[in-house]
C-alpha cells in the first residue's frame, strides 16, 4: 500500500518539476532577451586592405617587409616619379614666363592708357582750335565782302581752318590707334591669362599623380602577402602588399523593435564564421542610418583581431547587452 502511494507522489512531481524547469527557462529566456539583443545578420566591414599603385612605375624604395608592423601615415615604399617631376619643371617655367607677359602686358595697358588720356585732351584743343578757326574764317569771309579786312587776312584765316581741320583729324586718328593697340594688347592678354589657368590645373593635376607615387599607411596594421621588391615595375592591376589592420569593424543588422535602445559604448559579442566562431568581444561605436526593417550598428572589435582568419565581408553573429 505504501509503495502504491510512493508512485502516485511520483506520478504527480514528475510533471510539476517539468512544468516548472520549463516557467524557470521562460523567465530567463524573457530576462536574458531583455538584456542582450542578437543577429545573425552581421558581416566585416572592410578589413584587410590590399595596396594597389595607381600609377604604373618602377619602386625605388621600400621601407618595409613581410610582417613589419607600420602606423598609420608612415610611407611604405617610393615609385619613380621623375616623369612628373619633370613635367613639373617644365609647366612652371611656362607659367613664370606667361606671368612675365602678364606683367609686361600690364604695364603695356597703362602707359596705353595713358596716352589715351593724352590723346582725349589733344582732340578736346583741336576740337576748341577747329571751333576758333572755322569762327574767324566766317567772320573774316563776312568781312571781306565787307571791305573791311584784306584779302591775305581771308587766305590766313582759310588756312589756318585747314591747320586745325589736319590738327583736329590727325588727334582722331591717335586716339583711334590708340584705343587698336589697347584692344590688342588686351586679346593678348586675356588669352595668355587663359593658358596660364590651364597651367595651373594641369599643374594641380600632374602634382596629384606625382603625390601618388608615395605610398602612405592609410591604417595601423601590419605587413603581409608582400611580393615586390626594389627595381620591380609596378602595375595597377597588382596588389603590391596587404596590410592586416589592427582594428576590426562588424556591421551588424538588428530587427526593428519597440524596445530596441542601441548607443555608442553597449558591450558586444561577435563570433565570425570564417574565425572559427571564436568569441571576439567588442563595443557599439556608432548607430547607423536605418535601412527598410533593421537597424545596422558599427561594433569594434577590442581583442587583437590580427590572429584570426578574418576576412572582409565574412558573417557574424553579433550580441550586444542593452540593459
């Protein structure tokens, strides 16, 4: 009778401790899901950095080798640039000889302008002295019918009419030719301020190509996958190195949710898949603009990233602690 009352408490716990267990992992589910908030929609973001020359010329230096470790400005290896140095040379000795013209022009234009202001007053006097001149030629034409001046007083006023007509055409004349060297000089000018522009970009652009003869740390990390050498010819096709950044980024994508609460210093977790789904922790360093239904995060990765496989664009799952 006893053991038949043994198996009936039994019966009766066996359900309740299973109902139990299972209220007790419902409310931490529940309590860990307000804590944490996970994706499997993550990936790297860019990572592994491979150094392309973007012009094609031979390497003079090289002030690194496999697995040295490099800062982010340092410059890793020189290119020949003597062409553009070259071309250099030669645009600025064209642009100091134009801005020579320039300035000759210049003072061309202002003693042009000067005699200009001279010529405006010779043709006001000869104005004045042709207005005298055809004023006494009438008075005295008047008065010689008159009898009252001679006929050598009449031919000297008529001709000094034609002294101040000659005078008065040849001031016109000056300041005509004048007013033509001016405009020329002007043209001239104006076309070799043209060119000395042109100069200037072609300069700006040529100075460019010949800064990309310097190769520069664009991150901290260290050198790998190098296989050039000094005298090699570098093409733009090729990767001449990587380098393995110290820094690791983790985009990763969330589900928009009411709840949801992310901000710059959460603590995260990500597991890469092509790093062995070793535990990398990290933190939110920036909340992304929204996209449709999710909402990306930036996660640094704090571990020394350098040791794994990491890849850019692998998947990750990513758990970050809102609360």
């Amino acid at each position: 009778m006893a053991k038949r009352k043994f198996y009936q408490k039994k019966r009766f716990l066996f359900p309740f401790a299973i109902a139990l267990a299972f209220i007790i992992l419902s409310v931490f589910g529940a309590f860990h899901s307000s804590l944490y908030k996970t994706t499997t929609n993550a990936y790297v973001d860019e990572y592994l950095i491979k150094i392309y020359p973007k012009i094609n010329s031979k390497i003079m230096e090289l002030n690194i080798e496999n697995n040295s470790d490099v800062k982010k400005g340092e410059i890793l290896a020189e290119l020949d640039g003597s062409e553009y140095t070259q071309k250099i040379k030669e645009l600025e000795e064209k642009f100091n000889y134009l801005q020579n013209e320039l300035n000759a022009a210049d003072k061309k234009i202002t003693e042009i302008n000067s005699i200009s202001n001279k010529n405006k007053g010779k043709i006001e006097q000869a104005k004045l002295n042709l207005e005298n001149a055809n004023y006494d030629y009438v008075r005295y034409k008047n008065e010689y019918k008159d009898g009252t001046v001679t006929k050598k007083d009449l031919n000297n006023a008529i001709e000094n009419l034609k002294i101040a007509q000659e005078q008065y055409q040849n001031a016109q004349d000056e300041l005509r030719t004048t007013n033509r060297n001016l405009q020329e000089t002007m043209i001239q000018k104006n076309s070799q301020a043209d060119e000395a522009r042109q100069i200037l970009e072609d300069l700006e652009k040529i100075k460019f190509e010949l800064s990309n003869a310097t190769l520069i740390a664009p991150k901290n990390g260290k050198i790998i996958n190098m296989n050039v050498k000094i005298g090699d010819i570098a093409n733009s096709e090729n990767a001449l190195f990587t380098i393995l950044p110290e820094e690791c980024y983790v985009i990763a994508n969330f589900k928009k949710q009411p709840d949801l609460n992310f901000k710059k210093g959460q603590k995260a977790m990500v597991k890469i898949y092509s790093a062995g789904f070793a535990k990398l922790n990290g933190e939110v360093v920036e909340i992304l603009e929204e996209k449709s239904n999710y909402i990306p995060i930036k996660i640094k990765l704090s571990d020394n990233v350098q040791k794994y496989n990491i890849k850019t664009g692998a998947k990750a799952y990513a758990r970050v602690k809102v609360k």
